[in-house]
C-alpha cells in the first residue's frame, strides 16, 4: 500500500508530468575499473568551469583530458593549469582543447568516458544529449534545461542509453546536510526535534555588480557569435541576464533551494505566487529581485514557504540559507557553517537525547570576564542554538564531483540524478 505522503509525492510528479517511464538510473551498471581514472572531458572554462577544474584535480579518480570553450583565452588558460598542475604531480598529461562542443565530443569519444557541462544554461540539454548519445555519462551544472521539455528529454535518453547524468545541485553532498536527512528529519527524530512543521524559508542575495565587460583581445567576431547563438558579445558576458539564454540568476537560486524541501521531505508545492521584476539593471530582461509565496501539501496540514532570491544587495552580508520552522524548534540550513544551525523553542524541545548520541552539540558562547560589580539581569525565554558534530572539510563542489564519480565506478548512487532535479 502507498501512504498519503508517497501518494502526494507521486501525484506531483504525474501532475508536472515529471514522472518518466523510463527506469531510474542511479548508479552505472557497466563500471569502470576502479584502478583506472576516469577521463572527462569539460564543456565550459568561465567562472564555474575553473571551479570544477579546481575541485576536480583533487580528486585521484579523475583526470580532465579535453577541454571546450569558444573563448581562445579561456580555453588556453584552462589548457595550460591543467598540463602544469600534472607536471607538478610528475604525471605526463596532454589536455586537448577545443572551441567547439561537438567537435570535441566526435574527437575524443573513445578517449572519454564522462563530460562535465559548465556552459550557459539554453546550451546545456543539447549538449547533454550530445554526450549521452555518444556513450558518455553527465555532470551538468544547474539549471539542467531552460524548460521542461529539454529536461525530460534528457533523462529519457539517460535511461535509454543507461549512463548517468547528475546535476550540480551540490547540497545534496553536503555532509551536514545529508546528517540532517539521515539523523534529524527521520519519522523518529523529526517529531521530537521541530515537532509540527509550520513555516518554510529560504533567501540568497547578491551584492550590486556592474555590467561585465571584457578584454579588447577577447572580442569575438560576428560569425562566431552567431555560430554559438549569442547576438552580441555583451550578451555572451552577461548571458545570466537574458531569458533567452537562461531562466535569470533569481530562478537559480530558487530551484536549488527550493530543492532542499522537495528532497528533506519528498514533497512537492501544488502553488507558488511570485512577484519580481528587473528593478535595478539597466541591461538584460531577467528578474533581479523576486519573492515567492509558495503553498507545500503536508500530509496532515497546509505549510507556507516565503522564498527571495535578490541580486541587488549582500543582506548585511546575510549567506544563502533555507528555514524549517517547527512548534519544538526550528532548522537552519546553509553551505556556510555559520549559518547552518538549529534551534531550540524556549522551553519546548527536550533535545538531550540528540546530544547524548552524537547528533547535536550546544553552540558554545564566547566567554566573557563579568564585571561584579554590574547588576546581572537575564532575559528569559531564549531561543538556545545547537550545532552539527561535523562541519564540511571539502569544498561541496569537490563532494559533489567525488559522488559522480563513485557513482560511474560503481561504488555509490548519485546523490542528484536528473529526476531529483
């Protein structure tokens, strides 16, 4: 039998039209050897791209053998970081550079057995779809697509052609995340800790940026432009501000956090209100400040959600968070380790138990000298933080990656199969 709240989440995913007949691939059924290092090949050598390329070379199971970018200074950059950082290591690595994605895909096909994408997003189904035909498995940044449609596509194909694609929605490799999952939000735990769920929150913001610009070196003719979809080289620097290239850095945020709630309790809203409109920028036609009210089905009650995603201020140097509030307490999640805390209800939760077994531990104060000669007047009813028993040594996008990997040889499931995203 199927209780209400695999019912809800079934019906969901039918509804969106999500669901796929497809089966669920998760894990690659003809693995690579473990002794041997997996050879990728990365689409994309702008921001992300390097912070891929960065995370990667930490990782002994994998190696970058070819790398894509329509930008010369970029892909030599990329090219060159990659063969002097396996000099260093004394290994002998020759990394192939292209400028076009399909080209590298026809070249290096039997040289390759998976691609990272970190292109802009209206290049990303394509391209996937690209790979998997090929026989490649797929790390794809978020977002997967620019459209239901694509992303479907994607993960048909995947399933057809039984390879692996993950996308980067990299919370879900975050240990103190993947904690709170195994060990706080359980049917057991979940009760006692938060108690009823009753609000949901999450904010990111981006401090004011200037229009980007670029190197006079860097400019790229018309024909190529035009070749790669893009109309101007402004739009090609500043391709997050166009819908025709993607869905706007607001939407981005809201789908990865947004995420959180979907995947801590297989979930998934039947409403979301938003308003947002392009208030501040002068160029671009994507949203720069949006708020969404959003509704979540609880099985036994209606949960409010408040989600603002804002690229014209730091918030006070506020860091992107995602809020469960509970009658007991609440739960702040968040990739900084600052801003991931929980907290307890004055005089509501009884929390003793979680810290006895390891999986909460108080936050500690910073002591101070007292003045005895100062009046001591205490506030009462505080709410009391705890913390995780682990923070994050690794960079997310590294754990993210490492999980990839594991998955191709074998070793793991993928932490964000295409469903999931």
């Amino acid at each position: 039998m199927m209780n209400r709240r695999d019912f809800i989440s079934h019906s969901a995913a039918i509804g969106s039209g999500i669901a796929m007949a497809a089966p669920l691939i998760s894990a690659a059924e003809d693995v690579v050897a473990p002794s041997k290092k997996l050879r990728i090949g990365l689409a994309g050598c702008g921001r992300q791209g390097r912070t891929i390329l960065n995370a990667g070379m930490k990782i002994s199971g994998m190696m970058f053998v070819a790398v894509c970018d329509i930008l010369p200074s970029a892909l030599r950059s990329a090219k060159f970081y990659l063969e002097a950082e396996a000099e260093e290591n004394d290994e002998s690595v020759t990394v192939a550079a292209y400028a076009d994605f399909q080209d590298m895909i026809d070249r290096e096909k039997t040289n390759l057995d998976a691609v990272v994408i970190a292109t802009p997003d209206f290049l990303h189904a394509a391209q996937t779809r690209e790979a998997l035909t090929a026989g490649l498995h797929v790390y794809c940044e978020p977002m997967m697509a620019t459209n239901a449609e694509d992303a479907r596509s994607m993960i048909k194909l995947a399933g057809d052609k039984s390879l692996l694609l993950q996308i980067g929605f990299e919370r879900r490799s975050d240990p103190r995340y993947r904690h709170a999952v195994q060990n706080l939000l359980t049917p057991e735990s979940l009760p006692v800790l938060l108690g009823t769920i009753t609000h949901l929150e999450t904010q990111a913001n981006r401090r004011i940026h200037s229009e980007l610009a670029w190197a006079e070196r860097d400019t790229l003719s018309s024909a190529i432009l035009e070749r790669y979809g893009y109309e101007s080289m402004s739009q090609y620097r500043n391709w997050k501000q166009y819908r025709k290239y993607g869905n706007g850095q607001c939407a981005g945020f809201l789908a990865q956090q947004l995420d959180v709630f979907d995947w801590f309790f297989g979930i998934r809203p039947l409403q979301a209100v938003v308003s947002g409109g392009l208030d501040y920028y002068k160029y671009g036609d994507c949203f720069d400040n949006t708020a969404a009210l959003i509704t979540y089905p609880f099985p036994k009650r209606t949960v409010r959600a408040v989600s603002r995603a804002w690229t014209t201020t730091s918030a006070a140097g506020s860091i992107p968070f995602e809020h469960i509030y509970g009658a007991n307490g609440s739960l702040q999640t968040s990739l900084s380790d600052e801003f991931f805390r929980v907290y307890a209800e004055p005089g509501l939760a009884k929390w003793g138990e979680f810290v006895r077994r390891g999986d909460l531990k108080k936050a500690v104060a910073v002591d101070e000298k007292e003045d005895p000669n100062l009046v001591k007047v205490r506030e009462t009813g505080n709410v009391v933080p705890y913390m995780l028993p682990m923070q994050r040594e690794s960079s997310v996008t590294r754990l993210h990656l490492e999980n990839f990997v594991n998955a191709v040889i074998g070793k793991e499931k993928l932490h964000c199969s295409g469903e999931d995203a």
